[in-house]
C-alpha cells in the first residue's frame, strides 16, 4: 500500500483545563479527499493548526510523504507544500486578483522571495498563460483587473483556492472552503474542487456543508469533543448509528 501523504499519530493539544485533542489519529491517502466533520468545538481547526505548525502540540507526531514534520515551524511546512486555507480569506489588498494569482505561481518557483522583492520583478509574461488559465477555470477571468476589496464573497473564494493551487501544493488543508457562500456560489466551488484538485492533490477538508461533504469525500472521519468518533467511506459514516446519535442528526442539511 502507497504510504500516506500525512500520517497523524495520538496528536493531543490542552488550553489551560481543555484538552482540544485527546491523542487524534488520522492518514491522509494520496489522491484522496478526506473529510473531517464534527460539531462546534469538535476540534477541527485545532488539529489542522497543528498539521500547518501553527500550533505546537502537546502530544503525538505528524509524518508527511513518509518524512517526520515534527520539529519544523509553519513556513517549512507550507515550503514543503502543506498548504492550508483558512475560513476567513487572505488577500493582498493592494493587488489586483491577477496579481494575486501571479505572486502564487513566482512565490512557487522563487520561495524566498519576498513582497517587495516581487514588486521589483513582476515576471508577467513568464507565467501569463498559466495565470489566464488560472483565471478561466476558477470563473475569474473578468475579475482579473479587479482589486480584491471589490470582489463578491464567492469571487473571493475561488481566488484565494485558486492562489493555494497555484503554489504548487502537495496537500491541501482547506478549512470550511464553503463557509458563507450562497448555495450557487457553494455548488460552482464544490464543482471545481471535483473537477481541478481532486484526485491530483490530496485534501484535508473540514466543512460544515454535508451535501458537499459525502458528495466530495472518499474518506470521512467525525470528530467529537477532540476525539475520533468514526473513520470510515461515507457510506459507513452515514450508516453509523452512533455517528448519527452524536452528530449528523443535528445537521439541517444532511
Ligand atoms: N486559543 C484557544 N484557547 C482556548 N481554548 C481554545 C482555543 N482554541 C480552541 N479552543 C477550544 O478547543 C476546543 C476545540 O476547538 P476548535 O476550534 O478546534 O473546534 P472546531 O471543531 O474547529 O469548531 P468549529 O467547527 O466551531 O470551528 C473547543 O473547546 C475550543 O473552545
């Protein structure tokens, strides 16, 4: 069997008197979407804190594509290209959504290049063709000019995962992806997920949405007060009674 692209072992993190995460396990198959879902304060976004560096762990390892992250700090880590988004979208306010797009796919070739230093070498036409290719499949090419204040929510969205693309990752830790997008915004995103990372990159996805969840996924693990309830297929996680006791009854949607 193919070895993981990130394996997490008995990962525990405590604030204070909390104990967030109570030694989680989790693999990610390479190709694969994962899903990990689980009411508020489950433990979610601890624990892809954890996986970026954010967030030092009081407990357990992390193994990426066979090699021990344990001791290398968020920047090393997206260097290696573990590659997270995050529910609130990070832009560059003073550039432009090709800009945006642009300083991804130079930053992916040059990583230490700076802000100020790609402002002295903007390499436009090396990358044009793949920046407009970014812009058709993502739904932007209108926008390209646009500066990222002025963009709708979705538009937003679809660039900053463009951005996480273009950086060239290895895995994808993609948190709450459809978080605030109306439902056309919500399908078009879930439509390019299947369509431009699926099965390429492997994806850590936590998202609230079940319908894009199970439509998604080829693995699911719930998640419940910072311990691992159930991993399984979704048809296993929708057939579980105790998975439906704990959580997926209180879901609207499902
Ligand atoms: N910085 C912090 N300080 C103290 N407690 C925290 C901190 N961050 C998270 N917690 C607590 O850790 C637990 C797990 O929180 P976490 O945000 O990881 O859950 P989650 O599953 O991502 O929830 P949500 O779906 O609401 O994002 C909760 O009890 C939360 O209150």
């Amino acid at each position: 069997m193919n070895q993981p692209a990130l394996d997490m072992r008995d990962i525990t993190v405590r604030f204070g008197g909390i104990l967030a995460l109570n030694q989680v396990s989790l693999s990610l198959r390479p190709g694969s979407v994962h899903a990990l879902i689980g009411p508020n304060g489950a433990g979610k976004t601890t624990l892809v804190s954890v996986l970026s560096g954010e967030r030092r762990p009081d407990g357990g390892s992390v193994v990426m594509n066979g090699r021990n992250i344990d001791g290398l700090n968020a920047l090393r880590r997206a260097r290696l290209g573990l590659t997270r988004t995050y529910q609130l979208t990070a832009l560059f306010p003073r550039m432009t959504v090709r800009e945006n797009l642009l300083l991804s796919l130079v930053a992916c070739d040059r990583p230490g290049l700076g802000i100020a230093d790609f402002f002295r070498w903007r390499d436009f036409d090396r990358h044009a063709t793949e920046v407009d290719d970014f812009l058709e499949r993502f739904a932007l090419r209108d926008k390209a000019a646009v500066h990222p204040a002025l963009l709708s929510h979705g538009d937003r969205r679809r660039l900053e995962i463009a951005m996480a693309l273009a950086s060239g990752p290895k895995i994808l830790l993609l948190d709450e992806p459809l978080a605030g997008l109306s439902l056309a915004d919500a399908e078009a995103l879930v439509k390019m997920i299947e369509t431009t990372i699926k099965g390429r990159i492997p994806i850590l996805l936590i998202e609230h949405d079940m319908d894009a969840v199970f439509y998604l996924s080829d693995e699911i693990t719930v998640m419940v007060n910072g311990t691992v309830l159930a991993s399984g297929s979704p048809a296993m996680i929708k057939a579980s009674a105790e998975v439906q006791a704990a959580y997926l009854s209180e879901e609207d949607d499902f």
